[in-house]
C-alpha cells in the first residue's frame, strides 16, 4: 500500500515537473502569434452628395449615411430609380468628401438664405436649377476657383455643420469587428488642373477628429503644409492619422516629382516628412489604371491596363510623355531607389491600394455590377457613349468618353482584426495591396531561409512571419552567396474568374545611377512553357461578349511559388512586388449592352479584360559600405 502510494505521488510530481517544464512553448502552434490571418476588403475614397462635383453631377439625395448602409451590404435607391446593392458587403468604408466648399450644394439646394444673400451664392443656385450644362458650368466655375486657390464663397457655418454630420454618421455606422468605418475627407488641391489630391483618413473617433475642420486646398495648395497640419493634429489630440496620394495619373508629372511646389529638388527633411505621413498610395481607380503605363514598361506586355493618358484632371492640358515617369507607381518605385540613395531616405516608399473615387455614395467596383463615376451615369443604355469632356467645349482640350472609365477598384488590407487601430496599423506598416475590383487572396512574402516547398506548409503563413517579411517589409544586408527567396500565394476570389498568372515586378537601382526593371512569371496555370524570350503564351479567352459572360474552363483557382531572384546583386538597392492576373472577363460596357439590349458605337475600349491585384513592395537594401 505504502509502495503505490509512493509511486503514484513520485508519477504525479514528475508529470507536474514535465508540464511546468514544457509550459512556456504551447502545444497550441499560433499561441502568442498576433499575425493577421484575415484579409478585409474596403473603399478609402468614396464622395457622397456633401462632395461639389458629385452633387452638382446627379447626386442629390444620397449621403454619407447611405453610402455606409450600401457598402454594409444594404439595399439602397439609386438616382435612376433602380435598387442597389452589392454582391458581397465590404468590410470597411471612409466617405471621403473634398474638403473645398464641403456640404456647400445641398445647401444651396434647401434654399439657404444666408447661401442666397451672396451674390455667387446665387448665381450658382440658379445654375445647379438649369439643365446639365448649366449645372456643369457652375462646376467649372468650382473648379476655377480651386485651380486659382481663390474661395469665390466663405461660409465657415456650413462646412463645421457638413464635417459634424460626416463625424456623426462614421461613429453611427462603425461595428468593430463586423463593420469598420473611418472620419476622413479629400483635399482637392489641383494647380492649373492638375491633380495632387491627397485623401486624409483619421484613426479616431468624434472626440478627435471633431477638434478640428478640414484642411482644403484654400488654406494651401502645397502637401507640406497639409503634412504639417496632420502633424498639429495629432500633436493637439493625441490621434493619429495618414494621407493617401490620389492616383498620380491624372497629375501630369506632379504627383511623383522631383522637385517641391517650391521648384526646389526635394530635401532628406521632405522625404522624411512624406514617407512619414503617407505610407500607401491609391494605384488604380475608376480613372484609370496608375500601376505602370506601356511608354515607361515597353517589355511589360500587361501595361496597356486601363490607361488614362491624355492630359490633366480637369482637361485644361494635355499630357507630354515627359511627365509619365512622375505619374505612375512603378516609376515612382524607382525613382525612391535614386533619391534614397541620394539623401539617405526614400520619400516614394509606399504600400499600394486600390479605391474607386466613385461620386455616387455606391462604392462599386465590379464590372457586373458598376454604379459609375458620377450619378448621371448610372446604369443606363446611354452612359458609355456619352462624353464627359467634349474637345473644344468649355475650354477642354481632349475629349474623354463614358467607356473610359474603369469599373475599379478596392483596397486589400492585411489585420490582426477588422477595427479603426487595427487596419489603421496595417496601412502604416503597408501590409496591403491592390485590385482592380476581384477580391483575390495574395500573402506574399520574403526572406533568406524558405526552402523551395515552404508555400506547400500548411502553416506557410506562420512561416512566412517567422522566416521573413510580409509585403511592405525590408530585407537587408544579404547574407554571402545568398539571394532572397519570395513566397507567393494567390487564391481566386470566391465568386470570380480563375487565375492566368503570378508575376513579380522588380526595379533596381544599377552602380552608375540609373534604375531598371524586370517582370518574372513565377507561376502560371496550365502546361504552358515559356518561349526562348521567357515569354508564356496567353492564357486563353472564354468570355462571351454577347451573354457578358465567361467560363473557368481555363485558369487555375490557385497559383503559389517559392521564386529566386536569379538576377540578385547583393550590392543593388531594389524592390519586388507582386502582380496578379485574372484570365479574361467581360468589361462593364459589355455588361451594359447585355442588360440594355443595344451595342456600343463607335467602341473605343476592348470587350474583355485581366482583371489584376498589385501588393505592397518588400524592398531590398544593402548593407552599409556594400553598395554599387
């Protein structure tokens, strides 16, 4: 009896010592990992009818409020008559209104006295109540005065109540964790037309964002000072906040170059200051497409993608080649490499994102299911052959079409869960990429010490984070006889089109100062091999132009890979990113025509497209005293 007793106490402390030993590892694998496992989709730049253009261009009844409850996925009235809703609800939303003459037409809608005391008060109140034309030349007139930097009409009343119901209708609408919303707004700073908007998005609640009034191009037309007036924020509330530079294609050459608004070339104290408040940068949108342009990738056989390229934002100039390198990301990317050389920082170091700018209050960005740019082209059989701009009228120089636009885009970002702080994080740390509309899975990461199957884990992602950097991420200082390894994976989106193919995009700054570019193919799907130029064949074209459909007859629903530079020079600063694309789908025209029963005149823009995701960069640097 003694002897059983003294065995099994002797078991019990050996048993109690065994588990005490091994407490400090889990057997759970992801105790005490806080990576993000979840990516959450979302709209940064959205205008509701509190936006000038967008209510004088049909958007009279739609606010901030209902933009939340449509992006949530509620059912919302369109001007046009026809119900709204999206496929799948987004997992967060930023109404995004500029801040120039804020909340200003409704009110000169409702009949304001004070609006209609002032004499361009009423006049433009006579014009919003004319046809389009009229109404249109009142926006010009709006325009002129954010060109010029001139406030034809001050009203500081309306713009406080304008902000206050903005605040108001984030808070109302924010559900941590299901739903987030974010208080922000648009500075619409656009010299001679020329866009440098930057969208402002604030982490914080009424109790912040509430103390103070948007920043607008009238205060300043120059980005350092709207850095300085997010600096005197967050020094005054403790909050904290980011700004997201529009996409640059619009710009003609502002948007990247290399030279203040001073003239001057730009300084390590500039670098320092914009890469500090605006680490991602919106790449494609309903404007257009900003990731590259064919003139500056002439190799690149994708870079004709959705391409806006014949002058400035509000067609007063058009666009000289010259400019395109300042515009585009990929460019930009680049010339980061060069000036982080130069002054010791890199002021073009960004994540990507994408957004749609739609001024609908409908942030749509599917092919099938697209709300446009501006109310007046919502769906109907007339919308893509009709012109926004007509060469000759109103002093435009170029004429730009309804079909130009592009049904685009979303902002895919990487968190540890769906809050303000949390996505807020994950932007400042560029854990995020871009698509054109498709919500596609893309992980990427880097690093010295994946081995060729790591991707083939079950717990690759949990590798990816221990063994190297997610995309956004630095390496460094390469090891000896070591070139970094890149884990890739790309999953379709659920309810989309199978994948044609995973690229990755590197740009290196070579010894003599010059930078270059290259894009791989690390992973296709199908028994393609690519020719003696490393070139793959297409993948294929199942979609059906006049049932506005297609099939995944062709395509993979995955596509991974562990890739090696085989071009690494540990002595060359450089950048990677990935680029994912679709096989072809029907382009929102086609869907047009299928629902209307008509065809498109005179079509300018292709029937099918590749759809695309671009993520963030990992950047490569090397070690002190090694560089070329």
């Amino acid at each position: 009896m003694k002897k059983t007793t003294l065995s099994i106490a002797v078991l019990a402390s050996l048993c109690s010592s065994a588990f005490a030993a091994s407490g400090s590892q889990s057997y759970s694998p992801k105790a005490g990992q806080d990576y993000p496992q979840q990516v959450y989709w979302g709209d940064t730049h959205l205008h509701t009818s509190y936006s000038f253009d967008a209510s004088m261009m049909g958007n009279k009844q739609l606010g901030p409020a209902d933009a939340y409850r449509f992006a949530r996925g509620e059912e919302v009235e369109a001007h046009n008559g026809m119900v709204a809703r999206l496929d799948r609800p987004l997992d967060f939303l930023m109404v995004s209104d500029h801040s120039e003459y804020l909340g200003l037409i409704p009110m000169l809608g409702t009949g304001d006295p004070e609006l209609l005391n002032d004499p361009v008060g009423k006049r433009w109140a006579v014009l919003l109540g004319g046809d389009t034309d009229q109404s249109l030349k009142a926006m010009f007139e709006i325009h002129h005065d954010i060109n010029t930097n001139h406030k034809s009409l001050a009203n500081a009343k309306v713009e406080r109540s304008a902000w206050d119901d903005i605040i108001a209708a984030a808070d109302r609408y924010n559900d941590p964790g299901k739903f987030t919303t974010f208080i922000g707004y648009e500075w619409t700073t656009m010299p001679g037309g020329d866009n440098l908007h930057r969208v402002v998005l604030f982490a914080d609640d009424a109790s912040k964002a509430g103390q103070v009034l948007p920043f607008s191009s009238f205060d300043s037309e120059n980005p350092e000072d709207l850095w300085r007036y997010l600096q005197s924020y967050e020094d005054k509330t403790g909050g904290r906040v980011l700004a997201i530079p529009h996409n640059g294609n619009v710009s003609n050459g502002l948007m990247f170059a290399l030279t203040d608004r001073d003239g001057n070339p730009l300084s390590r104290q500039y670098a320092e200051t914009r890469s500090r408040w605006e680490p991602v940068a919106e790449v494609t949108q309903i404007k257009g497409d900003g990731e590259t342009h064919p003139k500056l990738s002439p190799e690149d056989e994708f870079a004709d993608f959705e391409t806006w390229d014949k002058g400035n934002l509000t067609a007063d100039a058009l666009k000289d080649d010259s400019m395109l390198p300042y515009e585009y990301a990929r460019s930009a990317l680049r010339l980061g490499l060069q000036q982080e050389a130069k002054l010791g920082v890199n002021p073009f170091k960004f994540g990507m994102i994408g957004s749609t700018d739609a001024h609908t209050s409908l942030s749509s960005g599917e092919e099938n299911n697209f709300w446009g740019k501006f109310s007046v082209y919502e769906p109907n059989p007339s919308r893509a052959g009709e012109y926004a701009y007509t060469e000759g009228r109103q002093g435009k120089v170029f004429s730009l079409r309804g079909e130009e636009t592009a049904a685009a885009g979303y902002a895919a970002v990487w968190a540890t869960e769906n809050t303000r702080d949390a996505l807020f994080d994950a932007m400042k740390r560029r854990e995020t990429y871009a698509t054109t509309g498709p919500r596609m899975t893309v992980r990427f990461f880097g690093g010295w010490d994946f081995d060729e199957h790591e991707v083939e884990r079950p717990d690759y992602v949990l590798q990816g984070y221990r063994k190297g950097v997610p995309m956004g991420g630095d390496l460094t200082a390469a090891p000896a006889d070591r070139s970094p390894r890149f884990m890739v994976s790309a999953t379709r989106d659920p309810e989309g089109a199978n994948l044609d193919r995973v690229q990755i995009v590197k740009g290196w700054l070579e010894a003599d100062g010059t930078t270059e570019e290259k894009v791989y193919d690390v992973a296709w799907s199908g028994e393609r091999t690519p020719d003696a130029n490393g070139k793959l064949a297409p993948v294929g074209d199942t979609a059906d132009s006049r049932n506005a459909t297609w099939r995944n007859s062709i395509g993979a629903a995955e596509l991974t890979s562990v890739w090696t530079d085989p071009d690494f020079d540990r002595a060359q600063r450089a950048f990677y990113y990935v680029r994912v694309l679709q096989i072809p789908t029907p382009r929102w025209p086609t869907y047009d025509e299928k629902h209307f029963h008509y065809q498109l005149e005179d079509r300018s823009t292709p029937e099918h497209i590749q759809e695309r995701a671009y993520t963030s960069p990992i950047w490569y640097t090397p070690a002190q005293g090694t560089e070329s």
